[in-house]
C-alpha cells in the first residue's frame, strides 16, 4: 500500500507539467482514494482477484487496451506480475519503461559485514526517474499530495459522532503499531507504554489503527485509556481513514503505510525505525529526518529491506533501544509544545 501511495508525487509532478497528457493508472480498487483530484490522472480499479495467472493478465490486457490507445507503458513496480504484463504491451509495439529498484546498492546496505551506507534515491525519486527515461521529466512539487474527498470526509464525520467526538480538542494523535512484517513492529509493552506517557504528558486524544485482525491487541492497549480511540475495521476502509487522519496533529508508527499516507497529507509523522532504514529510499516523504525516529550507529542496521527476516542477534536491538520517552521527547520537539497539563 506504501510503494501505491508513493506514486501520487510523481503522477502530480508529471499531471502538473504535461496537462496535456492522459494517464491511466491500474492499481487495486481499495487504494483510488490516494489519487483523488489528480488532472488527467484516470483511475483504474482493479480487483486482482479476477485476473490470476497468465489468462487472468491476457484478460486484463484486453479490457484496459480498449480503453487506449496507449504510447507508453510505465512500469513503477517491477514484480513478476507487472513485468508480464507490459511484456504483453511490448508484443503490440509499445515501449515499456520499468523502474530500476537498485537491489544491489540496498543489498551492500543490509550485508553483515562491509555495509555501505549510503542514502539511496527516494522511491518517489526513482518513480520519477521512470518517467524521464520516457520522455517526461518533471519536478516534484509542494504537497500536500494526497487530498480527501467529500466522501472520506464524511466517513470520518460518522466515526467521530460514534465515539462520541463532539469537537476537535488538545492533540489528536494517531498511533499505528504494527507493520506488515513482525520485525519492523516496536515490542507491544513499548507501545502500551507509550500511549500511557502520551495521556500522562499532553491534553490529548489517541487513535490508534489496525486491521480486524489486530483489533484485539488493540483492545488490549486501549484498556483503561481515556479519550483513546480504535480505528479498525467496519466500513471505514481507506477512504474513511483518509478522512480522519486529515484531522489529526501527528501520526506515531513503523515503517509502515500509515506513517507514508500521513506524510504525503503533509501531516507530521514519527517513523520509529529498527530492521529497515529511511536511507534505503523508504522514509517518510519529506520528512525522512525529523520524522524518523531510530538508533543510530547500530553496526547490524540495517538486516533487511523490507522487515521480512529475522535478527540474528536475537535481541532485537534496534526497536529495545527505543524508548517510550524518546517518542514524547520528539512529539515535543516536531509539534513545538511542552506538557500541556
């Protein structure tokens, strides 16, 4: 859902300098809510489950090639998938432009031994770098870059009257503790932790978010918690989180969706990192320092690219070393406030 999202600088960039140009954007149907009001952006959405194999793919191919003709075909995410897929457009004479996602420079970055530690090209960069080699460079401009409609507006506005939310008051601040991947995810006492400083420092309300799947873990941190909030689940879906995090002041998580969504609102964010690094091109956008929270100087960091391994320490170090605290400390800092009690 992050690399999705990532996409909308790029596209606005490109939109923006080129309004001439038409872009049909085939993506899940769930994620259309990112790329609300894009000019000349026409969103596709796909439910991936129709189009399985390689007779699913042919099947797409027919119904979007009548929505064409196309010129070009970007491919921004280079899986196995979308690799057939613009193989299939090659075949019918159109080139095809793929993002070169540097494995082996992120590969030099998360080898045990001789790591170099560079900062690699931001993934919006490299999305943007897809539609220069096709004849289309552009800059990235000011966000925000992800807008809400009137629609998750009104979702929020629901979900606010059924919790009983009369009004905006002291700080609304957004939780997310988990991730796709368990190694990227802050210990769970860490998190119960840090929601109680949170309601011990600052006048604020909490929201926290999370699958159904997650739902009773967070249960279990919002026990006994005033003003603290459950966004899962229901018929809220995307959109609807959209339109309550355009309410919020900040949003605390993993290197995770939620964290790169509130960042391309241009809302303040605190990444906590451990097993990944903002220098592999994955920090919030915009905000890959203040909105970055992680211990530095860690030889191990960082062990994987995308969370999914295991430490090999087997103390987990990198997410132990992060204090509660050091997320109040940072609220303070980002937000400009002190304790407001």
């Amino acid at each position: 859902m992050g690399d999705v999202a990532l996409m909308t600088p790029a596209l606005i960039a490109v939109a923006a300098k080129y309004p001439n140009v038409q872009i049909t954007l085939a993506t899940r149907g769930n994620f259309s809510p990112f790329f609300y009001n894009i000019p000349n952006v026409n969103v596709i959405g796909i439910n991936l489950k129709k189009y399985r194999g390689l007779k699913g793919l042919w099947n797409l191919f027919r119904e979007l090639k009548i929505l064409g003709p196309y010129s070009k075909i970007i491919d921004l995410h280079a899986s196995v998938r979308t690799r057939i897929f613009s193989f299939i457009f090659r075949l019918q004479g159109i080139p095809v432009y793929r993002i070169i996602k540097g494995r082996k420079e992120k590969y030099q970055q998360i080898r045990r031994k001789n790591k170099i530690m560079n900062r690699l090209p931001h993934t919006v960069e490299r999305y943007l770098k897809v539609f220069e080699k096709a004849g289309l460079p552009a800059n990235p401009r000011k966000g925000p870059w992800i807008n809400v409609d009137s629609e998750s507006k009104i979702f929020a506005s629901e979900y606010f009257k059924s919790v009983g939310v009369q009004k905006k008051e002291g700080l609304w601040i957004g939780f997310a503790p988990f991730a796709g991947h368990k190694l990227k995810e802050w210990p769970h006492y860490k998190s119960s932790r840090l929601i109680e400083l949170i309601k011990s420092e600052f006048n604020a309300h909490i929201f926290l978010f999370g699958s159904n799947d997650e739902k009773k873990t967070l249960n279990k941190f919002q026990e006994g918690i005033e003003n603290c909030y459950i966004v899962s689940g229901g018929k809220l879906g995307i959109r609807g989180e959209l339109g309550i995090m355009e309410k919020l002041d900040l949003m605390i998580g993993m290197d995770s969706s939620n964290v790169h969504i509130m960042a391309l609102m241009k809302k303040p964010v605190i990444g906590i990192y451990g097993t990944t690094h903002p220098y592999s091109g994955f920090g919030p956008y915009a905000q890959e320092d203040t909105g970055v929270l992680q211990i530095e100087n860690l030889p191990c960091r960082p062990c994987s690219i995308f969370g999914d391994t295991a430490c090999y320490r087997k103390d987990f170090a990198c997410m132990e070393l992060i204090d509660p605290q050091d997320v109040i400390k940072r609220i303070k800092l980002i937000l400009n406030v002190n304790t407001l009690w």
